[in-house]
C-alpha cells in the first residue's frame, strides 16, 4: 500500500492513465490518484438532475462494500450477514454456482485454514440454488460426519470391510 502511494505522490507517469484509489479494509478513502478523483467527479455530475447527490454516494459505497465482500470471499472467508450475502450473490451473478464452488473449493485447499469445511456455513448459499436453500443444514451435518468417518479410518478406530460386513450380516 505505501508503495503505491508514493507513486501517487511522486506523480508516477502511469497514474495519467489509471484511476487508483487506496481504501481500508472497511471501505474508508486513504488516497487516491488524480485521475481517480477526475472520474468520479465526472460520474457524480454527468447525471445530477436525474439523482440526489446522496444517490451517487450510496451507489458507490455499495459499490465499495461490494468490492470488499469479492475480496473476503477470494480470502475464503465463510461467514457473511444475510445483507452481504444478498449483495456478493449480486456481486458474483455472473458466474455460474458451480464455478463459484470449484473456485472456493481450490482457493480452500490452497491456504492453510484451521476449517476447511464450508458447507454449513452462510457461503453455502452462494454456491446452492435459493430452492435448495432448507438442505444446507443437513448436508452440512453430513459432511461433518463423513469427514468424522474418514478420520476415525485413517487412525485404524473403524474397519471400514468389518464394519459393512457386520452390518450386511445384521440385515440378514
């Protein structure tokens, strides 16, 4: 970040062409280049009869907002409030749920998080259809016990032939 401002400063030649602007991670203006300034004083009178200057404030802080709930979720994050879940599934409408599940599964695996499961978890929505929504839960609890299952394999407790074949005698 501080690189990049003293470019700013410094007048660096390739601000004449790109619109930068550095924020915090809740959204607040730290700096920004000329240009950036330039443009969004252009957007903000190109239409003022047809909005309130209020208007152009709150469609660029959602936009802001927006573009902070994309970064949380290239970040992995899980957990989102009804709202920012409403606003990244906006945000996201163009890719389809299961290449927003496949990129999320790979960004997962990449990173070392202390949980991995994401499945009863608000992110879940982004990658379900709405009608399926009242599913999340139990499937959620069905991967927990899956991976409870794999576990206990891997650490010898359960034989998984001896299991299934006292069971299939058990039904007999």
């Amino acid at each position: 970040g501080e690189t990049v401002r003293r470019l700013i400063h410094a007048g660096h030649s390739v601000f004449r062409t790109a619109a930068v602007a550095l924020r915090t991670v809740e959204g607040a203006l730290v700096d920004a280049s000329p240009l950036f300034f330039e443009e969004h004083a252009a957007a903000a009178s190109s239409s003022p009869a047809a909005a309130p200057p209020d208007a152009a404030d709150g469609a660029a802080e959602a936009s802001v907002e927006s573009c902070l709930l994309c970064l949380r979720f290239f970040n992995c994050d899980m957990y989102y409030k009804e709202g920012e879940l409403e606003l990244l599934e906006r945000a996201l409408a163009g890719c389809a749920l299961d290449q927003r599940r496949e990129f999320f599964a790979c960004a997962l695996r990449l990173r070392r998080r202390e949980r991995n499961l994401w499945e009863d978890t608000p992110v879940a929505k982004l990658f379900t259809p709405r009608a399926e929504w009242g599913e999340l839960r139990a499937r959620g609890k069905l991967q927990q016990m899956r991976a409870a299952v794999l576990r206990a394999i891997k650490k010898r407790k359960v034989d998984p032939v001896g299991a299934f074949v006292a069971a299939a005698a058990g039904a007999e």
